[in-house]
C-alpha cells in the first residue's frame, strides 16, 4: 500500500510481476530510511522499467561503494 507514490500502478504499467515488485520493495526498504524515500524511488524505478531504462535485474544493484546515496536535494517532481 502507498502513501505518497503510488508504485503500484506504475509498476502494473511496466508489467512488474508482483514477486518482483515484492523484491524490488524489499531492496529499497534497505536502502532508504522514509516510507517517502521508498516510495519515491519504488516510483522511478517501475517507471524506468516500464520505459526500458532499467531492468528489475539493474535495479536490485547494491548501492555505490561509497554508501553515498544519490543527491536529491534539486530534484524536481511532475515536470
């Protein structure tokens, strides 16, 4: 269930079993510390999968090396 993104529908869109979405959901909840965070990036994810940026195999990737996460912070939503 979301709260602030609805994953679910952009990862039905991008035909994402719900096996994989359960997966996906999993490795992002080690990742990112809010349930916002989560569902941001669950969003970009199934969206970029669904355009053929991404594959659920690339997204399940461990996080740079560096532990750094990626710099959000000018991040611009709906446009």
């Amino acid at each position: 269930m979301h709260e602030y993104f609805d994953y679910t529908q952009a990862a039905e869109k991008a035909k994402i079993s719900p096996g994989d979405l359960a997966t996906l959901r999993k490795h992002v909840e080690n990742i990112y510390p809010s349930r916002m965070l989560r569902e941001m990036h669950l969003y970009t994810i199934c969206t970029d999968i669904g355009q053929g940026k991404l594959t659920v195999a690339e997204a399940l990737l461990p996080p740079p090396a560096s532990g750094k996460l990626p710099d959000i912070s000018n991040l611009r939503l709906g446009g």
